[in-house]
C-alpha cells in the first residue's frame, strides 16, 4: 500500500473513524484503525464491535485531487498513535507506505514515522446489510429527533432494554421513545419516503449520540437500513453501522395521560431558569427536587429547602393557569432536560394530580412530548 | 448587614476570591466568603489559610453607583452555594440581607434565597502587613515573570522548597527562580522603584499560578510586600496574600554553566513542532525521552524509539551549529515547556556535552534562561 493524502481530508476522516474506537477492547486488533487503498480512494474504518464507522476518501473531490494511490493495499494501525500524528504533521500533504512486515512509514516534509502495523485481513469483517428499503431523513431532522430523546434514556444495566432508543416506523410517520422509568421523551416526524414496512427497534443511546457527532449539519438525506441486529446509517462518504438492542421495548403509550386536571402556559426560557436557581440548593440534598405551586393571579411558585444549606423560593407569572390548584414536587434535572429539549418559546405543562405523570409539550406542536414523574413529597 | 449590588460587580468579586476558597479544609469557616459591608463599600475575602484574598467593591466607581449600603454589617456564606447563585439572578441588582441567627436574604427580581450564614467574627484574620517598602511591578510583566518560572517548580513534596519560586531582591534587580532538580527556570528584571533592600524569598508555586489568573492584563504597577513570612501583592482593589515557604534555597548559580562546547541557534516555533511530534511516540514510554543529534550541513535530527510502538526520526534546518558534534538524550516534556515560556522567534542552545545541563535561551536577551539536564541513554 502507498498512497499520498491530503493531510485535512485525512485528519476528518481519521477523526470520524475515531468516534467508534475504544481502548477498553477485548479484541486487540479494534484499538486500531483499518486503512483500505485502492482505484477509488482511501476507506478507513473504527469499531467497538457494537458501533462501526466506515469513512471514504475519493480520489478526487469538486475537481480537486486528494489522494493519490500509487500501490494498492491495507494495513491497521493503531488509532491513538495514528490521530496524534495525522493531527501534528508539518505538510499539507502526507505520504503513507506499508513496507515489509506490516512497517508502515509516515511521511510529511521532513518529518517520517515508522509505526508497526496489524495486517488487515484480521480485521473483523463489517455487517453485510442488503441495502434496500432504506429510509430517508435529513440530516439536521435525525439530529434533532436524535437530541430531543437521547437523553432521557436509562445509564442503568438494570434494564438494558431502556439504554436504548426505541424507533418506530408506522403508516408513514418514525417515532423515537426513550424512557429511564422516571421520565420519558418522545418526538414524531413523517417520512418523505414510506417503503410501506413497519419497523419496532431499539437504537443503543451511545450509538446515537456518536452518529449525531460525526453528521455534519446540512439537510442532505441519511439514508437508514434497518435489518434484524443491525442499522445501518448511510451519509455522504460515511457508513454507521451500530447493533440493536435485543428484547422488548415497552409498551409506552399508555403512560402518557390524555386528560388534564390542571394546565399550565409558560415561557421556556424563564421557567428553565427558575427551576435552575431553585435547584442550585437542591443538588446537595439526596435527589435534586424541587417543589411547584399554583397561586393566585396566574402566579406560580417554584420552591426549594435543603435544612442545613438554605431554601429559595421565586414566583414566575404564567400566561395561564387552567383547571384545579396544585402543589407538585420533581427532580430539578429532568425538568431542565426535558425543557432543553423543546423548541419553541412557550409550552404547556399538563398534570393530572401531584402524584401522577405529567406531560410537557410545545404550545401548537404535537410533535414532541416530555413527561416527567412526580416525586412525593406533599 | 443590607446592601445593594450590581451583580457583575458582584459576581467578578467573588469570582476572584474563591480562587482562595477551597472545599478541603479542617476549618469549616474557611468554606464560606466572607462579607463586609461598610461606608466605603463591600469587601468580600477567601482564604485556604495559605492564600488569602480580598476584593473590595466600591460605593461608586467613575461616578456609576455600584453598592447603596443601607446597614453596616457582615456574614460568611458558603462559597459553592454563594457564587453559583450570583451567577444566576436574574437581574442586574441583587439585595443582600442578614436577618435574625445569621439567616441571610438574596433577592434579585422575583427570586428570594435564603442562605445560613456563620459569624464574620469568628472568620480567621488576614496576617497584618506593614505597608511600607513596597516593590513595583507592572502587572503584564509580574504575570510574563510567573508564567515563564513557575512551571519549573516541583511536583513533589519530597523537597517541599522546591515547590516554590525563590524570588531575589539584590541591586535593584529582581530574579525568579525555579527548579524541580531536573530542569530550571530563570527569569531577571529591573525594578522601577528600587528601595535599597535586599530580600530572598520562596513563594509556593500555587500561589503564584492563582495569583496570575485574577491579575488583569494592563500595566499597572502591582506592590509587594515582603515579610518574613508573607507576601502581599496590591492590584486595585485586591489583596492577595501569601505565606512564603520556610527554608534554604538551594544556590543555583553554580548550576548554569558559562561555557559551550556545542552552540545551536534554532527556530523557536519549528524546533518546538518537531520535539512534539518525536514526542507522540515516545509518551507511552517510561520517560518521553527523544534525542538530538547535529548532522552535517547545519542540520539537526530529532529522534525517538519505542520498540512496541515504532519510531519517529525528521531533520531540522538550523541557522548555525557551532562546536563539537553532539548526540544527547532529554525530556521532550521539559524541552517544550522552556521551549512554550520563552519569547523571540529564535533561541541559543548551549550545550556543554552529553551528560552536562544545557541552556536554551533566546537571542540578544539575558534575562531569561532556560535549563535543562539531560537523561543518559547513549
């Protein structure tokens, strides 16, 4: 293998590849990165086993030519020593050469490494997914569909099920659930392409939030193959392959309340920061709760008190309170979180009862929904 | 105690003094901030009973009312909870109150704390320091002097002296010194205001560093204050002291040779981005140790060997290489730090053999010195 690069196109890729490398491995060969050269350019590829990135550079890109492959080959070099180099090379250009026993020479100006390399042939095998049936979403959509649900996924094995993702597709429409049991994120988009097929899987959370890293923001489609353990995301020049979780996502749908006792219009920004400052006291007891009130005159009261610490109390005018007083206490975070998560400048909370679910949605968007439990305390 | 405040000011303040203000201490007050407010203003101090700093915040400052104090008093609040709730109040003005039991009010808008404070009286004293014979140093250069030492100084407690920075005070001059054992750093200036003293101090290193980071970027001239033992540097409006390092420095003098057997004059920026590129490998070794050897020509050649790993080697372009040949082994780590704390785009490195500290220095500019002992491999 020799070939010579352009020295940014390399560190991107290399860079993207990353994402999916980890050094915690069982299987020695995944600490390193897979170079591939041939007629149509250089593929580079990282993988955990669980998530793997395949990244390709063509020859020649907008007329510009980026690499040039002067011999055919492959080698596996080791991803941590790999990037620094690429990273801190004096040229613009760098020349790359497997010479005998898998030596591999870095060359760039007057600076040349020689690292040991792994032989590729070793290298585990991507999934083979059949590349039909893909669905599209614009980029910028699958990251925000992405944002708004990762979250509140579950960072407990104790359900392993619920650190993931569940993605359904239906007449049309994908949607995205995540739940860690107290609390739940859901967000909806229509499909501009319907294969016509339903799917039910559950997408690793870390699988998501590494795919969202390395999409550039643009609105160009992703193309999503899903198969039985496998989904494959498929952007410009860039593979993601990641597996899916196995068993049963549960059924959620009947968590979300459709009725509402009490209803409350506010304005984002400045009920997130009352919740902050209430929290700033509320952090240091056991689990961040912070109290809501209904008062009179559409006034609402956000309130903390950790004995040895201090309390805060701060009123925030709503632009309505509809339906019955209420006095309701929940964790400060996932307050914040899930108003983070929300677009728009006003939203609606609806409760039904101090001790049951409550529900967080954008006024005139049934797109996404937020919904927090309770915690007792009354 | 009850005053008004512009909260920037305010928030600026205690930015400044938790930079004392440390969570891991045996005396609990030393936890809070302390709070005085008088007719002049508000003082606010942080001490870890090492460092000690005060921030005064004026009644008025160039005709803008920033403090209306309406009750003469004082309280200790705690420092974590104190500065993240300033960081939040939603409006520019915050009132603060103490009320019956140390129980204090923050109000801003519609957001009300209360915080329990602890008795200003019981609060540690600052050391008392006569103000006379104070040095002056423009605050840009005090903060170039910290920085191009202070990262010599030793990790360890082994030698606890060598922890510190010894600053001299001989013939109107003022000379900075710090040494781990394995390299040194030296730094000279004159001072405007000699007062005919002498002084030899050991600041610790940390108190330097922190003191370097609330220390605004102008040339006011900044006064110190020796003692036997505290310093204290005056900035305006700030007070921060230190207490000095008991014990004997070692005499460095004898350390920096006179002579060269082998002079290199180089090109800072180039000769320091190929040092950290022979470093990339050589990290996972024991020592990140690379190696310099002259070449003909004036070339130099950078090198580093990590058998499991591999090896990097690149020539380097000098604008002379005076003297004997030279092959020599040293802490790419500690080359580039003296490399990072020098000024000019070009530098002398005097060697005096392969076993014998070397001195890097830049050109046409003795107050500045950079020392190095090598590590024995060839």
């Amino acid at each position: 293998m020799k070939f010579v690069i352009q020295r940014d196109a390399l560190v991107q890729s290399v860079g993207d590849v990353m994402k999916a490398v980890t050094s915690r491995t069982t299987i020695p060969i995944l600490t390193g990165i897979k170079i591939i050269a041939n007629d149509e350019g250089v593929t580079l590829t990282g993988s955990d086993s669980d998530i793997s990135i395949e990244s390709f550079i063509p020859k020649e890109e907008e007329g510009n030519e980026i690499v040039e492959v002067t011999e055919n080959g492959g080698i596996v070099l080791q991803a941590k020593f790999f990037s620094e180099i690429v990273k801190k090379l004096p040229m613009d250009t760098v020349e790359i050469e497997v010479q005998n026993h898998l030596q591999t020479v870095i060359r760039s100006g007057k600076a040349e490494f020689n690292l040991n390399g792994l032989d590729p042939e070793e290298y585990p095998h991507l999934p083979q997914i059949e590349e039909g049936n893909a669905l599209k979403v614009p980029t910028d959509l699958l990251k925000t569909m992405i944002r708004q649900t990762v979250f509140a996924v579950s960072t407990s094995e104790t359900r392993p099920i619920l650190t993931g993702v569940n993605w359904k597709v239906e007449d049309g429409e994908l949607s995205c659930i995540a739940t860690d049991s107290h609390r739940l994120a859901m967000r909806k988009a229509a499909l501009e392409n319907d294969n016509g097929k339903e799917y039910n899987i559950v997408i690793p959370g870390k699988s998501l939030t590494e795919l969202s890293k390395i999409l550039d923001d643009n609105s160009d489609p992703v193309e999503i193959v899903i198969t039985d353990n496998q989904v494959l995301f498929k952007a410009k020049h860039l593979l993601f392959f990641s597996r899916l979780l196995e068993g049963n996502y549960p059924d959620t749908s009947r968590l979300i309340p459709n009725e509402s006792k009490t209803e409350l219009t506010l304005a984002t920004k400045e009920f997130l920061q009352a919740i902050d400052r209430a929290s700033l006291l509320a952090r240091e007891g056991r689990n961040n709760v912070v109290k809501l009130s209904t008062i009179d005159n559409g006034l609402i009261e956000i309130s903390s008190n950790t004995p040895e610490i201090g309390k805060v109390i701060e009123q925030v005018q709503s632009q309505s309170v509809d339906g019955e007083e209420l006095k309701i206490s929940f964790s400060a975070k996932y307050m914040m979180d899930a108003l983070k998560a929300l677009e728009g400048t006003e939203i609606h909370v609806n409760f039904t009862g101090a001790m049951r679910p409550f529900v967080i949605k954008p006024l005139h968007d049934d797109s996404i929904l937020q919904l927090i439990l309770p915690v007792r305390t009354y």
